[in-house]
C-alpha cells in the first residue's frame, strides 16, 4: 500500500482482567466487553508481543502494530522512523472500581530489574469520570523515611504514607518511573505510558481474586525484589 493511500487506523481494543475492574468500558468503547466479568482494562493501542494491537477494519484489518511498523515505518514515526523497535507507547483505559495495588515501575537506570528488551516505564492519567469515593495515590507523603514505609506496608497502613487526593474528571497526573501510585474507588482514566509491561507491587489492599478465591496477586506484576528508598521518588507528584 502506498503512503498516499495509508488511512486512519482504529484498532480493536485488548481487553485484560483485573480483579479491581469494573464494566463501564462498556459505555466508552464500542467493542463489547467479553463476558460478564469485571473487564477492567482495554489497550487501545499496544505493541506488546503477548497482547498485539490488530487494525480493526479496511484493507489493513488484521494487520498487528508490529506487523505496520515493519512495512510502514515513516508513516507511522516520521523523522523518529529507525529509533525505536517498536512503538514507543501504550495506550489504555483503565476502570478501576476497586483500589489497584500499591505499585512502582523501575527507571532505565535499574537495568537488574528490566527483562532483556524492557524499559523503565513512566505514565500519566487523564481522568475521565470520577466519584465521591474516587482515590488517586501519587507517591510519598513529605518526610516518610524508608523505616516509616516498611512499617506502614507490614501494618497495612500504607494508605497514610501516600500523597493523596480526590480526582475530578480533567484531572491529569504525570508519574514518572518510580512513583508509588494507585488509584480507585470508581474512577475511569485514560493511560498513556512508555511501552512496558513491568510492574512491582507493593501493596494489594487485601484483595482476594473472585476467579481463584486466593489473596489477589496481580497477573501483570511481581513483588520488589529490593525495595528500597532509593529505588523510588520520594516526592508527592503534582497533577492538573
């Protein structure tokens, strides 16, 4: 196909599970919700070798985002064509009816820490519908010591060592990597993230997964190896 016939693509959304989701994607999104689970999380756009992006109609439909970046590379990057071995971003809604775990994502600089292809991973949120119950956590609160935290999780008082605020549709919050984050509580956000699927929990709230009746263990995440302080920021991360 050549550039001037290349027209705009819409992929067809890959839906995941999580446990804390729940079914309003149903009233964004015009794909159907699989099931009648708590679906949760859609990736809109996704170059991800496990969960492919595939063009959802004319006469690329079926094409995967790797499968264009390979035949298409100027059309889709531009001057950044070459740079990147695959799409840069990862784009999502989440629905986050419950509180998602406590989590971080490593930096570049954690190379011990990033599966071989990996990168660190830093993100924002666009809030799109919230309520009074609505949670945002954006890393830590001013003068928590390392000491302070591990106790906090070891209490599950982790809550009161986190920056927290009550989100409002228009609401956007960057958090780059190492930023301890959650959010929940009902809240709808759109996610835009550097393109990785590295996740470390800290936290998760005592959540028990309805599918396996287990104490909840994120299926896209693991627990921090070594955590520290120094592996995370320190600051409560400002939002808009």
């Amino acid at each position: 196909m050549s550039q001037s016939a290349f027209y705009p693509l819409r992929f067809a959304p890959v839906y995941q599970y999580r446990l804390w989701g729940g079914r309003r994607l149903a009233s964004l999104l015009t794909a159907p919700l699989p099931g009648d689970g708590p679906d949760r999380e859609a990736w809109v756009l996704s170059d991800r070798d496990d969960h492919p992006s595939r063009v959802a109609d004319g006469p690329l439909k079926g094409r995967t985002i790797a499968q264009l970046m390979a035949q298409f590379p100027e059309q889709l990057m531009g001057k950044l064509a070459g740079r990147f071995r695959r799409f840069p971003l990862l784009l999502k809604f989440l629905d986050a009816r419950e509180l998602l775990s406590v989590q971080v994502h490593p930096t570049d600089a954690h190379t011990d820490l990033l599966p071989p292809g990996e990168t660190g991973k830093t993100e924002a949120w666009v809030v799109l519908e919230a309520g009074p119950n609505s949670r945002i956590y954006a890393g830590l609160k001013p003068g928590t010591t390392e000491a302070d935290l591990r106790q906090a999780l070891a209490n599950g008082a982790v809550a009161g060592r986190l920056a927290c605020f009550p989100p409002k549709p228009g609401d956007a919050v960057f958090l780059p990597a190492g930023t301890v984050h959650s959010l929940g509580g009902g809240i709808v956000v759109f996610e835009v993230q550097q393109n990785s699927d590295v996740t470390f929990r800290l936290y998760d709230w005592g959540h028990v997964d309805a599918q396996t009746s287990q104490p909840a263990r994120s299926r896209s995440s693991r627990r921090w190896p070594a955590f520290t302080l120094e592996n995370v920021r320190r600051s409560r991360v400002s939002h808009d």
